[in-house]
C-alpha cells in the first residue's frame, strides 16, 4: 500500500473529523490500511467528528496562534511554549497598566486628601482663601474623576483583551480528574 504524504494525511484528518466518516471509509478512500489510519488518528488525537464545537475550537486556536498541532512531541512542547510566552506576555503588560493606573490613582487621591496643605501662605484674605481651596478641590476632584475613569477604561480593555486571548476560558469540570477537582474547590487552577 502507497504511502500518504503529509496533505493527504490531513485530507483523511478532515474526512473523520469534519464528516465523521469511520476509520475504513477513509482507509478504503485513501487507499491504505484501515489500521495505518487508526494508529495515525491515535498518534495524532483525531477527533471522532461527533463534537464540531471542538473541532472548530481546535482550528480557531491553530490558526490564531499560527501552530499546527504537532505530531512530534518536542515540536508539541515547543508550540505550547511559545503560545504560553505570548499569552505571558499579555498578561505581564496588564500587570503594568495595573500598576502605572494605581500610581495615577494614588497620586490623584493624595492631591485631593492635600489639597489645603497647598495654598499659598501669602494669601491672608478668607475669602480668597475659600476660593483658592474650592478652585484647588475642583482641580483635584478632576484629577480623581480622571483617574476613575482611566481605570474603568483600562478594566474594560483588559476584560476584552483576556477574552481575546481565551486567558479566562471557562473549565470543563467533566474532564477533570478528582485531584483537579479537589485543587479547583480549594480555590486554585487545576493542572
């Protein structure tokens, strides 16, 4: 029996995975022994075709992160190293915004908490002195209002972002084993 190259091998990956065809149909289309497929499905983690959604998931994320799901383990290891950097890297560039909104917030907040500490002491007048600190409140509580909203703004794009990047993808509690379940009840990700 011939060989399949690399492209008819995706081809009988598509025949089981997009229509669900079993593993001799495919073997008699290709051309090969129903056994060659099998071991191949096995090796490859072929999905049997019954659940799309996964199989659409599966081929989202290929393309997203630009990987094909290796055969080779150490071609595996690799892809999912990258894929974890870049992912890694989204998040330490959160961690950052977090940071410079709290200074911003921080730093608004002491103004405002200040604000009275900073008029000028060559102003003897109460008057002008109620004035200069409503005028320096108003300035502050803009500050504070700015930096509310900065947050806000960063909440939402990060939300988004972590969306984008599947970093808070919901856990298939079905596939877990119990000791992951057990992590998952005391409040940690399960591995």
């Amino acid at each position: 029996m011939p060989r399949l190259t690399k492209d008819e091998w995706a081809e009988a990956r598509a025949l089981r995975e997009g229509a669900g065809l079993p593993f001799s149909e495919i073997a008699e289309r290709m051309g090969v022994d129903r056994a060659a497929v099998s071991r191949r499905a096995k090796k490859e983690q072929w999905d049997d075709g019954q659940n799309v959604a996964v199989a659409i998931q599966k081929k989202v994320t290929e393309k997203l992160t630009r990987i094909v799901t290796p055969s080779d383990p150490v071609k595996k290891a690799e892809a999912i190293d990258a894929e974890a950097a870049r992912r890694a890297g989204v998040i330490d560039k959160h961690r950052d915004e977090l940071e410079a909104a709290r200074v911003m917030a921080r730093a608004a907040k002491e103004n405002h908490q200040n604000v009275g500490d900073q008029i000028p002491a060559d102003i003897h007048d109460p008057m002008e002195r109620a004035q200069a600190l409503l005028s320096m409140k108003r300035g502050a509580f803009e500050d504070l209002k700015a930096a509310k909203i900065h947050v806000e703004t960063l909440k939402l794009i990060q939300e988004g972002e972590r969306k984008a990047w599947g970093l808070d993808m919901p856990v298939d509690l079905s596939a877990l084993t119990d000791e992951q379940l057990a992590a998952l009840a005391s409040g940690r990700m399960p591995v």
